[in-house]
C-alpha cells in the first residue's frame, strides 16, 4: 500500500530541504526523498554564502559550518593584476556545507518534514487527481501517493521531465565544474574569496579559490560546456603552476554542471513545482546558488501550501510562484545574465584594459549592471572601441 | 556509442542535465545510458568536466554503460 502525503519532495538539498521545512512549519504533510544515501555530501559546490543572504534568509551563522569569515573578493586579471574589493556585499562566509544541510535537515525534521535518503525515485505520474512517486528502496519498489510534487533534484532532474515538463538544458546555458578541496596551502589571501580570469585560466568562466580557513581552500573553476578540454585539466594546470597550491593535498574532489542562464519562464504544471539547480535558478555571474534556491524554495512553499489549503494543485493554482519568485529574484538574474554574455566576450587583452581603467567600485558597479557607468565606459575606453562596445552592448 | 567511463567519472550528473533525449540516468555512482533514445549529440561528452563520457565507434544499442 502506497503512503499518502500532500507533497512529495523529490530532493534533499538546501532547496528541497528548505521547502519541506517552511511547507511542514505551514502545517502540510511533507516527505523529502534524498536518492543518495546522507545529505549534505557530495558537495558540488564552492560553499560560498554572502552576508546578505543570510539576513535575507533569517539565517544565523554558526561557527560549526560558517567556518571562514569572507570580507570581500579579490579579482585577478590573466597577467596578474588584481582588483580587490572589500564591501558588505561582497562579504559573507564560506561554509563546511555538508554540515548546513544537515542543520537544515534536522531543522526540516523537527518542523515535521518526514525525509528518506538512499530512495530515487525512478518514476512518477499523474494518478486520481494526485501524483504517484515510484522509489526504489534497497532494491524494493516503493510507491508514494500525493497531492503534489516538488522537484528539487538538481541539475540531473528527472522527475519533472517524467511529469511533461521540459528541464533540458541547452549546453551554451551550463558551465562545466571542477573542484578540489585542498588543504596544506598557501595563498594570498585567505579573508577574500578569489577569482582568475582569462581564456587560459578558465575560458568562458572563472577559476575561484574559497578559502574555508588559513591553509585550506576549494580550488575550482566553471568553464563553458563547449570547451575543449576537461574543466579537471584547467583547475590541475592552475594549481601546478601557482607556488602556493601545488605542494598542497587534495582531499576532494567534486564535479558539477553549472546551470547559469536558461531559466524556466513557467516553473509549474498540474501538480509540480521545480525549484533549486533543477528549474535552473543560480547567478549566471558567479554560478552560485545556496541563497537563490532557499529563497526560492521559501517562495514555493508558501504558494504550495495556500494551494493545497485551497484544494486546488492545478498549474493554475500554483503558478503565483512564477511570478513572485521573477519578481524578487529572477528579473534581477535575467538583468545579470547579460553581463555574464559580457564577461563571456571578453578576451584576456579586455580583462587587463578593464582593470587599468576601472577602479574596483567600478568593476563591481559594471558587473552590477549600474546604469551610471555607461557614460564612465563611454569616457575611459575611447582608445578601446571594441571593448567598449561589448560592455555598452550588455550593460 | 557513447560511453561512460566509471573510473573516471565523479557522478555529478551534469551529463543527465544535457542530455536533450533524457536518456541518461544517474544512479547513487553509476551512470546509465539508453542506447535506444541516445542520438550520440555529445552533449554530455562536452560538459563532462572530468573527460568520462566518450563517443566510440559502434552501435551498442541496449546496452548498459560500463559494462
């Protein structure tokens, strides 16, 4: 016999594990299925989380896995010249993530979220009005009926794609990701996360070191999903010729794919949402989405449950989440999508004009997307008329 | 045929996302591949960020990856 809830959460990362808590604190019925068998791990993330966040969130920070103090970011041109900026906004922490999602779990848990790990669910359909979810449990088949289903399974979804919607992402919207975690290091600066740019370092993206204390680091990179080498071979070229890293441990490895543009206009149909990684909801500048997907995550629980109050779970009913969430989050992302088309044109030549002819308020200011420096660029980049039509293009 | 190499793969998934056929599955640290719905696009062979999807010669129809 199959049990009975009013959602079914498919997904036990920050995003699901957000929305079975608000929707269980909202007095719904809620089970999260988890396919791997612990959350929090593996950690496909640089474990960054900015200030701002946390107050948006009502998060607060605890020293068990907020553990490095973050206050600002340092921006490196290919031949070696950075840009250090140090402002509330760049602050935050980086995070021993594994750890905060268990937090959020147990936080999920005592609101009266019921979750399960090690259960994929290999199917799912509609049936009377409701949803059937198939699991596979320690080999046996296992059915969960419900009102609804919340997809929150990154960015292999399937579930939504079993339910009619389409998820695919196309490759120019996905970076491809690498990262080890790396300790017995050396670098410059451990307060700041810092960023490498240039077409050698990381085409198409970035190359990031999150410092999550004095010695230890996630060294990572994003690049393009059309590439033409391995993201693995650009962060092992980086960290072999940065004097400070190659005599370091890896002790991870983690690989990921990025989804930093494509968003879904329509992120619900008859009895589905779609949040997190798997309705593609991260910033398409620095590909980073904990904050993003909570909030989210946040958003779809309260439109879920004053649906189901209402008794009525069709596309209709829940597609208020489309527009709250585009309205708080998503139009600003889509905005920021542009500047990331910016930084994607830029050759490594552009990157050191940039920094020789924009202060470090300015380049946060353009990567912001801040109006008033159209006529600053317009000004400063005379001799660089190429470059200055890329950035008035995206700006 | 494409393949995936269960070596070097580090089951992110990423593969699955891309796939426009939906015919990857990741298991808990497997990939599958549906040779039947697979059209051999490389798109997972292009976002792959440790080199483990390969496209080979040969049709493998029903066929299981890593296998």
């Amino acid at each position: 016999m199959a049990d009975n809830y009013d959602v079914v959460v498919v997904g036990g990362g920050p995003a699901g594990l957000m929305t079975s808590k608000k929707l269980a604190e909202q007095g719904v019925s809620v089970l999260c299925l988890e396919k791997l068998q612990e959350i929090g791990v593996p950690v496909r993330c640089a474990e960054g989380l900015g200030l701002n966040w946390f107050k948006r969130l009502g998060i607060k920070p605890n020293k068990q896995w907020a553990v490095n103090d973050i206050f600002g970011a340092a921006l490196w041109t290919p031949k070696g010249k950075k840009i250090e900026v140090r402002t509330p906004d760049a602050s935050g922490f980086v995070l021993e993530r594994r750890l905060f999602e268990k937090e959020l779990a147990r936080d999920a848990a005592k609101a009266g979220a019921k979750i399960i790990v090690k259960t994929p669910v290999i199917a799912a359909e509609r049936k009377n009005g409701g949803v059937e979810a198939t699991t596979e449990e320690y080999g046996e088949i296992v059915k969960y009926n419900s009102k609804m289903i919340i997809a929150a399974d990154g960015i292999e979804s399937r579930v939504a794609r079993m339910l009619g919607m389409e998820t695919k992402i196309g490759l120019n919207d996905v970076d491809s990701g690498f990262q080890y975690e790396m300790a017995g290091i050396d670098f410059d600066d451990p307060d700041l996360i810092s960023l490498f740019f240039g077409n050698k370092v990381a085409p198409r993206g970035y190359l990031w070191c999150f410092p999550k204390g004095k010695h230890e680091a996630n060294v990572g990179v994003g690049i393009g999903g059309t590439r033409k080498e391995s993201a693995k071979s650009y962060v092992d070229k980086f960290v072999a010729a940065h004097p400070g890293l190659k005599n370091g441990s890896k002790i991870i490895v983690n690989a990921g794919a990025i989804p930093v543009g494509g968003f879904l206009d329509n992120m619900v149909a008859d009895n589905l949402m779609v949040i997190g990684d798997a309705a593609h909801q991260v910033d398409p500048i620095h590909g980073g989405g904990m904050g993003i997907v909570m909030e989210a995550g946040a958003i779809a629980a309260e439109v879920a449950a004053g649906a189901l109050k209402r008794g009525d779970v069709s596309e209709k009913a829940l597609s208020p989440y489309n527009g709250l969430w585009y309205e708080k989050r998503g139009n600003k992302l889509k905005g920021r999508l542009k500047r990331r088309l910016m930084l994607e044109e830029m050759t490594d030549d552009d990157f050191e004009n940039i920094a020789a002819n924009l202060n470090s308020e300015e380049v946060m200011k353009l990567a912001e997307g801040d109006l008033s420096m159209k006529a600053k660029v317009g000004l400063r980049f005379v001799k660089h008329p190429e470059l200055m039509r890329k950035m008035l293009k995206h700006l | 045929m494409i393949v995936n190499d269960p070596k070097k793969c580090c089951y992110c998934g990423g593969c699955v996302g891309v796939c426009p056929k939906a015919a990857i599955t990741l298991k808990e640290t497997r990939i599958e591949i549906d040779h039947e719905k697979c059209i051999e696009c490389s798109s997972c062979v292009l976002i792959c960020p440790v080199d483990a999807m390969k496209k080979v010669d040969g049709k493998g129809k029903g066929a299981k990856a890593g296998e």
